[in-house]
C-alpha cells in the first residue's frame, strides 16, 4: 500500500478576495480606522506571520503563492482581501497600491460564543 505524500505547508493558503464589499460591511469591520499603507509598481517578496485582512482604496495586483507560478489570485481598488498566516507569496503590482490593513492580533483559533 503506498503512502499518501504530506501537503505542502502553504497547500490550503488561499487568499480570499471579497469584490466590492458593501459599505455597511467596510463600517462593521471599522476600516477607516486601520492603518494605511502603500507602495508603487514592482515585486515584492512577502511572507505573512499574522492573517491580514486589507482593504484597496487604490492600485491592482497579481498575487503569486511562492512555488506556484499558476497561483495568480488578482484584485485592486474596492476589494476586500484575506491573506492568510504563513502564505509566502509575490506581489506583481501594475497600479499604485493604497490600502487599509489589519493583522490578526490572536492568530490561536478562540472559542466560539
């Protein structure tokens, strides 16, 4: 009987983009409290230690799980996107990126109420 190979850590690492979220959801999560970052076209290597759940005021990008060339997840301006902890992925940004993010402050699962 042969063994099944282990998944590769970064297996089920999906980023998860919500397309236009309405604005009742953007109020509920508080985003115009979160902090804001940027940054202009290129590439960038990320690894991500915490989720983040970030919100694009502007900009466009294709996302590349590391080792998986045919992983592009795209999204920009107006969406809502999940990027879950230990993703290493590439950022190819073809549009100025601005946005509001928010680590997940306790990545242990909590209970639920």
């Amino acid at each position: 009987m042969a063994a099944n190979p282990s998944p590769s850590p970064d297996t089920d690492l999906r980023i998860v983009v919500e397309s236009n979220p309405p604005e009742s959801r953007l109020a509920d999560l508080n985003i115009k409290c979160w902090p804001k970052w940027g940054c202009p076209p290129g590439k960038y290597q990320l690894r991500y230690d915490a989720e983040e759940t970030c919100y694009l005021i502007r900009g466009k990008v294709k996302a590349y799980r590391k080792g998986c060339p045919d992983s592009a997840v795209e999204f920009g301006a107006g969406d809502l996107v999940t990027i879950p902890r230990g993703l290493s992925c590439t950022w190819d940004v073809s549009v100025a990126v601005d946005k509001h993010y928010m680590f997940e402050s306790n990545p242990s699962p909590s209970p639920s109420s």
